[in-house]
C-alpha cells in the first residue's frame, strides 16, 4: 500500500481553495474592466441638431379664425317666488348668469321678484353613500 502524506480532507481543502481564488481574482479583474472604462468620445457635431420649425401665422388672418365665438359663460340655477299680476305667489327655478340677470328677466316676465336665492347643487359630504338619507349624513358631519 503506498503512503500519502497529503490527506484527502487537505486536498479537498486546497483544491476549493484554489477554485475560490480563482474566482475572486476573475471578479476584482472584471470589476476593473467595468468601473475603469470610460465613456467613448461623441464628435461635437452630433450632439445637438436644432429641428428645422416654422410657425404659420397666417392662420390668424383666416376667416375661420376671425369667426370663432367666444364660449357661453356657466349659468347659475336660481330658485326664486314671485308675484303675478293676480297676486298669485309661484316658486321655481331659473337659470341666469348672476341674481340680477335672474331678477331682470323675472321682472320682463311681468312677475314681481319677492326672493331669489342660489339652488345648491350637489352634495355637503360626497363620500356619503347614496343610500343613507341626507339628515343622516348631516349627523354623521357633527359628530
């Protein structure tokens, strides 16, 4: 029987540590590689290319652009009670541009203007369910 003065542990142990040597110089050789590499130089000229645009202005002298209306502004619903001639009192709606439009054209009606308020529109709380009733809501808010 032959005589080994090496172990098979020892050489087990020399061989995996080899191996690991091995790989740790393979990663710090590509970390050299990657960190130390620089950028390649772009020519100067091809950095920047200013886009050739043309503004046509003469679109403001068209006749379709000299047409365009302006935007009906946002009417206002009013709610409001009025005489009539006959001193009957009537309530209802009317949509205006502001209280005075509103007033103005109930009085061109022939109706005498007793009040006229602002009708609120949507709701005080609008993450309440549609399913609860709306004094319901409001106790919720005051607690």
């Amino acid at each position: 029987m032959a005589v080994v003065f090496i172990s098979p542990k020892q050489r087990q142990k020399t061989f995996f540590l080899g191996i690991t040597i091995i790989f740790l110089l393979f990663l710090i050789v590509l970390a050299f590689v990657v960190f130390l590499a620089q950028p390649q130089k772009v020519a100067p000229e091809l950095v920047f290319n200013k886009p050739k645009v043309n503004v046509d202005m003469s679109v403001f002298d068209s006749d379709q652009f000299k047409n365009l209306q302006l935007f009906v502004e946002m009417q206002t619903q009013f709610k409001y009670s009025a005489l009539t001639k006959e001193n009957k009192i009537i309530t209802g709606f009317i949509s205006a541009e502001s209280r005075e439009d509103a007033t103005k054209i109930l009085n061109s009606a022939g109706l005498g203007v007793q009040s006229i308020e602002e009708n609120k529109v949507g709701r005080d709380n609008p993450f309440v369910p549609y399913s609860q009733s709306s004094s319901a809501s409001k106790a919720d808010t005051t607690k």
